[in-house]
C-alpha cells in the first residue's frame, strides 16, 4: 500500500468535513482521517492557519469544524488536477 502524500492527505480531509455536511467535530474528523494525533495536529494547524477550514463553536460551546470557500476551492482544483493526471495517464 502506498503512502498518501501530503496534498492527498489535505484533500481527504477537506473531503470528510465536506461529505459531512460541512460540519464535523474535531473528534471523529480525527478518527475518519486515519492519522496518528501527531499528524492529525500538524495537518489541522496548517489547513486551520492556510483558511482552508474554520472553527464554530455552538450556542453549547461545542466546537465544529467546517470549510471555508478557500477549502472548497482547494477540493476543486485537486478534483481537476487528478482528472487531468488520469486523462494523461501520468
């Protein structure tokens, strides 16, 4: 099995906040992620830093997690990028 590199693994996890509505804990994003915690933290402080996500906390003072319209440009051009990697079969 190969390993994801580090776009691929920005790219799942824009994906899994996406896939949920636009709105996940940061708790079971961890565990959907399939990463360590140590991992998990560095990815969530670059992609929370990058403005690819933002933190919403509730009324409960419950945080989620949701994208911003920079995170979902990043799944747009990702999306694009791989479509013209397979059209070209690189």
């Amino acid at each position: 099995m190969r390993k994801r590199d580090r776009l691929e693994v920005i790219f799942d996890i824009l994906t899994i906040i996406r896939d949920r509505h636009n709105s996940i804990k940061p708790t079971p994003l961890l565990r959907t992620s399939n990463l360590s915690s140590s991992s998990f933290n560095e990815y969530y402080a670059e992609i929370l830093k990058k403005g690819f996500i933002q933190e919403v906390i509730d009324k409960k003072g419950k945080k989620y997690l949701s994208l911003t319209d920079k995170g979902f440009t990043y799944l747009e051009k990702y999306t694009y990028i791989l479509g013209f990697i397979r059209e070209f079969e690189l």
